[in-house]
C-alpha cells in the first residue's frame, strides 16, 4: 500500500503560487511523473521573502480491474456417432 500524496497548501503564514506543472505517463512502471516549479512567500516577513522550490513525485494508476466470466449455465453434451 502506498502512502498518498499530500501538496503543498498556503497557510496563514505562507502563500503557495504553482508556476509550472508537468505531468509524463509512464506506461511501462504504470505511473504518472509529476513535475511541480512553486513559489513559497513568507506572508510574516515585511519584504515578503519569496522562495522558489522544485517538487517531482510519482502517481500511481489505479490497477485494472479483471472480471473473470464463469459459465455456470453451459451443459456439456456427449454426441455419438454410430456408422451403418
């Protein structure tokens, strides 16, 4: 089980803008690649103290689902075939 992803959310005390976001499937390890470019400001600091950061995590797609079909309703018949 893999733990969930939690973003970066403003605060009273800091602002969180997203710049820039990039998202590449990867079909073979069957995850999104996330690329994330944001700005932090510090709301407390007089001059506004902005921060620039870089975040890349990994999503996973949820698994398929496979349905097996069983056929509870198919009678086997045994034919002979008799030659004169």
């Amino acid at each position: 089980m893999t733990k969930p992803t939690n973003e970066l959310k403003s605060t009273p005390f800091t602002e969180v803008l997203e710049l820039e976001r990039i998202v590449t499937p990867d079909e073979e390890k069957r995850v999104d690649h996330v690329f994330v470019r944001r700005i932090k400001i510090c709301k407390r600091h007089p001059e506004g103290f902005p921060t620039e950061e870089y975040a890349r995590f990994d999503i996973a797609w949820p698994e398929e689902v496979k349905e097996e079909i069983k056929d509870s309703n198919v009678e086997k018949e045994d034919i002979k075939i008799t030659s004169k």
